[in-house]
C-alpha cells in the first residue's frame, strides 16, 4: 500500500531533531526551570567537539529500557557538507524527477502545499536546518551533525540515537523501513500509514530520552509518576507546530547554551520550512511520545515490542492511543469511480495518496482553520482517498472522498470544509455565493460555473472535486454518489 515515490518515508525515521528536542525538554517543568543552571557555554564550534563518552549512556538506556545492546554502536561527527551529499543521493530516489512535478502539481491544487516549491530541495533544506543527528542502519553507526552546544544537549541527542539503535538492534529498523517501502500499490501513497510508523519510531526515541533526562540530569523517575508522566507527555502532544515555533523562540537560549549555536539557528530557520514537510516531523516526536507512553501503560514494555510486529496503519490510531490498544479501529477501504473516461478528455492521472486523519487536519489549517477546529473536525476520520488529474494545457483537477466513523463526524469536516472553500474561492463568511443542488454546495455559485469547489454529504461521506470544468465535474461527482462503501465498524 506504499508508493516507492514516499517522499517522507526514509529520513524524519532516525533522526534527532533539534526543535523537537527542545520542545519535549522544555515542556518538562523541573528541567526547564533549573535548564539556566545546569547547562554551560556551548562548545567552540571552531574546534573539534568532544563528543559524549557513550558507556555510561548505553547502560542507562539498558536499565531504563529494559533492552541490552547486542553490539556496540559507534558514533563519529559528521560536516554539514558530508550530509548534504548523503541527503543528494537518497533524494535522487525519494524524488524522482518524472513523478515530483505531478505530486507537487496535485498538492497544490488540493491545498496540502500552499505554493510551488521544489520539493527535493525544500525538503533538504529542511534536513540540514534541524537534524541534529541520525542513525544508519546498514552501518549501526550514528553521527553527530550540531556540535556546538551544551555538554548536556550533545548526551540528550546522543540518548535519543542510541534508542534507535536499540531498535534497530531487536526490531530490525532497517527491515522495518524496507516493508514499508515494498508494500506498494501501483498508483496510491499511503503517506497516513507511513507517517503512523514514524509516530511510533520517533516517539519512543523522544519518550525514553525525556525518561533518560529527568532521571541522569535531574534525578527524577518520571516514569514512577504516572500522573505526571501522562500531563507531561500529554502537554507535548497537544502542543501544534506553530505554538513549539513561539515556544522556543521564547526560551533563554544563552541560559541554555544555545546563543548563536546550531540549534538556534535551526530555531531561527522553522520559519521557512514549508508546514506540509515541518508539522509532520514536530508531530512524530511529541505526538509520538505520548502514543509510545500509552502503550507502556497499557501493558509495559512487552506492548511497546508487540507494536513493531503489529505495526500501527493510520494516523488515527496513533493520535488516539485508545483506537490502537484497546481495540484497532482499522480505517474503511476506500475506492473512486473508475472514471475512465478522463483519458478520452484529456486528463491524465498524476497523483493518488491517502492522507488520513493528520494530514486532512493539516489541510483544513492551511486555509484559516483554528487548530483545536481543525483537529475536531479531522477527528473521526474512517478513509480517504484522493486522485489528481492534469490536462496538456496544465491545468489540474483532483478528486477527493471522504468517510467518517459517524454521521456527525461527516458532518463537522463538511461545514469546516466550506471554510476551505469559501478561503480558495475569496469569498466572505458569512457567504450567500454558493449554492445547493442535488445534495451538492458549489463555489462560487451557479451551476454552469466553470471551475467550481463541489462538495457533497452523503450520510458518512464527504466527497469533493475541485478544478474539473462543470460538466466533468457534474458527472464525476454523480459517480462519487454512487459508490457503495463497505464501512469496517
């Protein structure tokens, strides 16, 4: 069910980001209040580091974890410059140049990309501003890219990379990334399975390095406070992108020992960062953490493991730890019409995906949507599948459905979906330019319109088709109506 085209896939899974990290040190209220304290000047980036002895870390994470090393796990600094070589090789096979324009081109037509971008490009960027590490699976060895900070922060990203080497080492990351990649359809990216998996890597790297932290640097077993534990993990996983943005903008970075250093850099540089490749990355961290937190809690460690067997398929259900443990709740097949006379008309398919619960949240929010609003209204997400089309003269279409777990979670994502209509179509809101006909809203009004918004509630589905010339759109939509869905309750 994954595309080789998974442009989010390989790299946001083993890395250190030093937002995140930052995000998840300072939602802990004892750390952050004796941060200015504990942390000295940061390392003189014009000489070589002295990188963290990892014995004692090793040992710590064993006894905290519960998991031995089977191996030792070698780490080395490594140039921006080097890693940015690294990062062009892989691109080369995440973006192929005959498929990126079309993904790119579909996105924006959805809205998921507020603009055109270079996707490649923007994506590197984004990797050599915040990674501050990462594992390598097929060499066991991780590196260091940000030095010049605090003692402390270097073992905090040291604690994290070093988990995921304990992954890799007894639950084969390294395959699991492979899987991943091999269950593929012809046509469909599955980014909402891909993302859930990065939930629970990055979120259990994020959660036991938050454990490390208090109980090497604070003396403080968080993990014997259940209470506590769950406000705290829970406080970094409501927080959204924007909000860890202010946030660590706000913190003392000279206290910290981040004055002029990478991290604050890469602080500096979140502002940039397109929100379709930034809030997943944040989300996987802190939002993970709390998954993985759940699970311990659900059945300790033993359940952790038992996750990496049984992977977890959405966003969803890592969201809402209860739809992953207490009972799956795997989402509704999604089909679309088969639609095939958009060949006769010139249209050719460019893209396919299922987006799920997080990214249909990301969506609504890029065209105005309140966060809490948004994430209500993407909440109670059952599938989705989404298909763009572009005609020789460039212009592109894309189809989208929707289903719910209930009539009223259809409901809430139809009307905040108007929103995202009226957004596209610059229309005031309240708004009198549209309107109904056979169970359908159009933007802007009238039926003949050429390149109306059309949305349609049909009990639990919302189904839309953007861009498509009124005919089309008209036929494409009565095919959507008529499809028979086999709900999974």
């Amino acid at each position: 069910m994954i595309s080789q085209f998974a442009p989010s896939l390989r790299f946001p899974i083993r890395l250190a980001m030093t937002a995140a990290l930052v995000a998840a040190t300072m939602t802990s209220t004892e750390w952050a209040a004796s941060a200015a304290t504990r942390y000295g000047p940061p390392a003189d980036a014009s000489t070589t580091p002295d990188l963290p002895d990892l014995t004692d870390i090793e040992a710590q994470l064993t006894e905290l974890r519960g998991l031995k090393f089977l191996k030792a796990v070698p780490a080395e600094h490594q140039s921006l410059e080097d890693w940015g070589k690294y990062l062009d090789k892989e691109l080369d096979t995440m973006f192929p140049p005959d498929k990126v324009d079309g993904f790119m081109a579909g996105l924006v037509r959805l809205g998921m990309l507020k603009h055109p971008i270079d996707l490649g490009k923007e994506f590197k960027n984004a990797l050599l501003s915040q990674a501050g590490a990462y594992y390598d699976p097929p060499s066991g060895k991780f590196y260091y890219l940000m030095t010049d900070m605090a003692p402390q922060f270097l073992e905090t990203v040291a604690a994290h990379e070093l988990v995921h080497a304990l992954q890799d080492q007894h639950f084969h990351l390294g395959k699991l990334l492979e899987h991943l990649e091999a269950e593929e359809a012809e046509d469909v990216r599955n980014d909402d399975e891909v993302l859930a998996v990065r939930f629970l890597v990055e979120g259990e790297a994020t959660y036991v390095q938050t454990l490390w932290q208090m109980k090497t640097m604070m003396n403080s077993d968080l993990a014997a406070n259940p209470q506590l534990e769950t406000m705290t993990f829970q406080m970094q996983a409501n927080l959204d992108a924007d909000t860890i943005i202010k946030m660590s903008k706000q913190i003392d970075a000279a206290a910290m020992g981040l004055k002029d250093g990478d991290i604050a850099k890469a602080i500096e540089a979140m502002d940039t960062i397109p929100p379709y490749i930034l809030h997943p990355l944040l989300a996987a961290y802190l939002k993970g953490a709390y998954f993985v937190m759940s699970l311990r809690h659900a059945g300790g460690w033993e359940t952790v493991a038992e996750a990496y067997q049984h992977l977890p398929a959405t966003s969803e259900q890592v969201m809402h730890p209860d739809k992953f443990i207490k009972e799956r709740d795997n989402p509704t097949p999604m089909t679309l019409p088969a639609m095939d006379y958009m060949k006769a008309k010139g249209w050719k398919q460019i893209d396919s995906a299922m987006h799920g619960e997080f990214y249909l949240g990301l969506l609504l929010s890029n065209f105005g949507c309140p966060s809490p609003r948004a994430a209500r209204a993407s909440a109670g997400w059952d599938g989705d599948l989404y298909r763009a089309y572009q005609r020789e003269d460039g212009r592109v279409m894309f189809v989208l459905a929707t289903t719910w777990d209930t009539e009223e979670d259809a409901q809430e994502f139809y009307k905040a979906y108007q929103s995202v209509l009226r957004t596209k179509c610059s229309l005031p809101d309240p708004v009198s330019e549209y309107s109904t006909k056979d169970g359908e809203t159009l933007y802007p009004s009238g039926a003949e319109a050429d390149d109306a918004g059309r949305l349609a509630l049909r009990g639990r589905e919302v189904f839309v088709v953007e861009g498509a010339p009124a005919e089309l759109a008209t036929r494409i939509m009565t095919d959507l109506k008529a499809l028979d869905l086999k709900h999974v309750d």
